[in-house]
C-alpha cells in the first residue's frame, strides 16, 4: 500500500514558476543567467587549475579553496541549467524524482560548503595565532582528514533532509512560486502530514549553520585578538589581509543565508526572497573565485602565466 502511494506521489509533477510574472524579462534574464553560470564555470574550474599548477598555492588555505571551488562548481551546475530551461521553455514543469535529486546534490554542497568555510576559519586561526607551529597543526594528513570530514557531513545532512522529504505524499501537480527545489517547494506540495519533516529540516539545517558559524565567529574572535595585540602596523595590516578574502566569502555566504531566514512569508516578500534566492544560490558561487583571485598577488601572477603562454603558443 505504501509502494502504491509512493509510486503515485512520484508521478506526480511540480510546475516551477521562476520569473513567469515578468515575460518580458525572460529573454535578459536568460542572457544574464547565462553569463552568470559561464564566469562561475570558469572561475572555480580555473581556480582549481591554476592552485594545482603552481607550487606557490601548494598549501592548506589554498588546499581547502580548492575544494570550496569545486562544491560552488556543483552546486551552480545543480541549480542554473534549470533554471535556463525554465527561463527558454513555456513548459517549467519538474518530476518528483528530479525535484528531490537537485534538492539533494543542493543539501550536499551548501552543507560541505559551510564546513569547509569553518575549517578555512580555523587554519587562518592557527596561521595567525600559532604562526611558528602552523605547518606542525595543518600538515597535509590533518587537511586531507578536515576535508574528508566536510564532504562525509555533507552526504550524512543531504541523507536525513532527503528522507525527511520521501516520507512525504504528493497527491496532485502543484505549482511552485519559486525556481529551485528547496524544501520550500516540497513542504508546500505535499498533502501529507508535514511536521515530522518540518521538524527534522529545522533541527539538522540549523545545527549544520550553528555549529559551523560558531566555529567560525570565535576563530575569529582570537584572530581579531592577536592581531590588536601586534604593536607593528604592518604586521597587523598583513596578517588581516591573509583572511580578508575568506572573511568577504564567509560574510557573503552566511548574510544572504541569515537574510533568508528573516524574510517573513507574505506574498509581499516573495519577489525578496526569490532575489535572495538567486544571490545564494548562483551569484555567490561565482563570487568566490573572483575575491580570492583579486585580492592574490600569487593567483594573479599565475592567471598572467597562463594568459602569456596562450598568448606565444597561439
């Protein structure tokens, strides 16, 4: 009996509105989009590209940006060909089953993505704080453990969320104010009851953002410390500058989360939400790639590199 209903709720289909309201902003907001996706493709890809190429970037923070770039490369590649879909077709309609497996691979990344960002905050921690037994703390084991520990909470948090979604049922195709499969989009497509799911979304998404913005925030704390406690104003101004890029990518990431959060659920704050949406979900993943290679002399100098080298091989 449960079967039946199972196999009945996944054939049922959701129907993603996204920006249907505005007809005449589909065309420019597919060109935007677009170009969007194409410099985030190409900012985390060669980011990865240039850490991997230059012996100079062999090290933990540069080790860490590495795998930030490529969970931003999968995230963004979950959500946006979607929503270029959406955005080119009449038909925005969705199945269950691929509703559910972009809300999962989505659940995974922002989940490695939030332990990553603290595992980051603590090595900027001990670089600054314990500089002459930082390649003792962060050897190449304990980063490869930090980071095997971030994709493993990833998979454990996408798991519990995604079987908090499969014991609900969908009786009939709903239509969805909203262009990506959040649990937004199951909770209120579901006909079922709902407060088991609600309950565990809350507890697990909370404790993912809490304990990893703890970390953060008081690796933080003792860096601000050390640094107002240097008597040489260009030793302060060098050690702020070797975190300033991940403070900018941490600031970005967890204020467009926490502004989510706040939004109250009114049909005046969904045109908001969506924009926050959007921010979160495609813009902040291009952005990080573009604030660590701005603000490093050492990427840039690579970028240069590889460009000249185009440049004579051509």
């Amino acid at each position: 009996m449960m079967s039946t209903s199972k196999n009945q709720s996944f054939a049922v289909k959701f129907i993603l509105l996204g920006f249907s309201e505005s007809p005449e902003l589909q065309v420019p907001l597919f060109l935007l989009f677009l170009t969007i996706y194409a410099v985030t493709v190409v900012g985390n890809l060669g980011m990865i590209v240039i850490i991997k190429i230059n012996p100079k970037l062999h090290t933990p923070m540069y080790f860490f940006l590495s795998h930030l770039s490529f969970v931003d490369f999968c995230y963004s590649t979950t959500v946006t060909p979607k929503l270029l879909e959406n955005l080119a077709e009449e038909d925005r309609s969705i199945s269950i089953k691929s509703c559910i497996t972009q809300f999962s691979i989505g659940v995974t990344c922002v989940a490695i993505e939030t332990v990553i960002l603290a595992v980051m905050a603590y090595d900027r921690f001990e670089a600054i704080c314990n500089p002459l037994l930082y390649t003792v703390f962060m050897s190449s084991k304990l980063c490869g453990l930090l980071v095997t520990v971030a994709y493993l909470w990833g998979i454990i948090i996408s798991v519990i969320l995604t079987y908090s979604i499969l014991v609900l049922s969908f009786c009939e195709t709903k239509i969805i104010d909203n262009f990506v499969c959040e649990y937004s989009v199951f909770l209120s497509g579901s006909c079922s009851d709902k407060h088991f799911s609600e309950l565990i979304i809350v507890i697990f998404a909370n404790l993912s953002v809490l304990c990893t913005l703890i970390i953060i925030l008081s690796s933080y704390l003792f860096i601000f410390v050390t640094i107002h406690k240097m008597h040489s104003v260009s030793g302060r101004y060098k050690a702020f500058s070797t975190c300033a890029s991940h403070l900018s990518a941490v600031t970005i990431f967890y204020g467009t989360l926490l502004l989510l959060y706040c939004i109250p659920n009114s049909k005046n704050s969904r045109l908001m939400i969506k924009v926050g949406s959007v921010f979160y979900t495609i813009v902040t993943p291009m952005l990080n790639p573009l604030i660590y290679s701005l603000r490093n002399n050492d990427v840039k100098e690579t970028f240069k590199k590889l460009k000249d080298f185009k440049i004579i091989y051509q």
